[in-house]
C-alpha cells in the first residue's frame, strides 16, 4: 500500500498519531475531525496514500464507491437522522488543508460553527 511519511493522514493510518475512530477496514480509516465544524464531523480517508481528488484513477472507483456509502450509515450510527453534508477539497484554490484524499462528512443541529 502505498504511504507518504510526511502525510499526518497516513502517519494516523499507521498508528503514529492518534485519532478517535468510527469505522475502520483494510482500506478505509474514519475518524472524528479535530476542529469540527458541525455537531458530528467525521473524516473518511482511504489507507491508501492518493494525494487528491486530481490523482484518482478508474482503479479507484470501488474505493471511492465505498467511502461515499459509507456515510449514511455512519451518520445514523452516530446519531445522525435529519440530514447530512459531504464535501471534499481539492488542490490549492479548492482550500485542500491536508495533501491526503478525504471526505468531510458532517451533521446534527444547526447553526453549525462553519458550513
């Protein structure tokens, strides 16, 4: 599996930061954001190193398939029920923080504190 050492998403996939998990498999880690912006704010990341959005190629297309399924479930597991946001940053002017493909996906009562 590819990994970059100087990728903090990567360093967490490995166990080297930690993270507060809610789903993990062999190639999907979800953990909870930070600096979250709603109520339940988790981020969805491929194991795998793929910098962004730009570098996903059709033999990703499982993958990809299975973390956007991923969120609804998360979402009602988490305590979710009355809607959801998923977003993910891409490139520089996309405002992408960190150089490792993840999807936001957020939700609970408004107002949120960003969003």
């Amino acid at each position: 599996m590819k990994r970059d050492p100087g990728c903090i998403f990567c360093r967490i996939v490995a166990g080297e930061i930690p993270s507060r998990k809610a789903y993990e498999d062999d190639e999907i880690l979800v953990f909870h954001d930070i600096e979250p912006w709603a109520p339940v704010h988790v981020l969805v990341i491929p194991k795998e190193h793929i910098a962004t959005f730009y570098d996903v190629s059709e033999a990703h297309t499982a993958l990809l398939g299975r973390m956007l399924a991923l969120a609804p479930r998360l979402m009602k597991g988490l305590g979710v029920t009355n809607g959801f946001r998923t977003l993910v940053n891409t490139g520089v002017d996309g405002r992408q923080e960190v150089q490792h493909l993840h999807v936001h996906v957020m939700g609970g009562p408004r107002p949120w504190a960003k969003g």
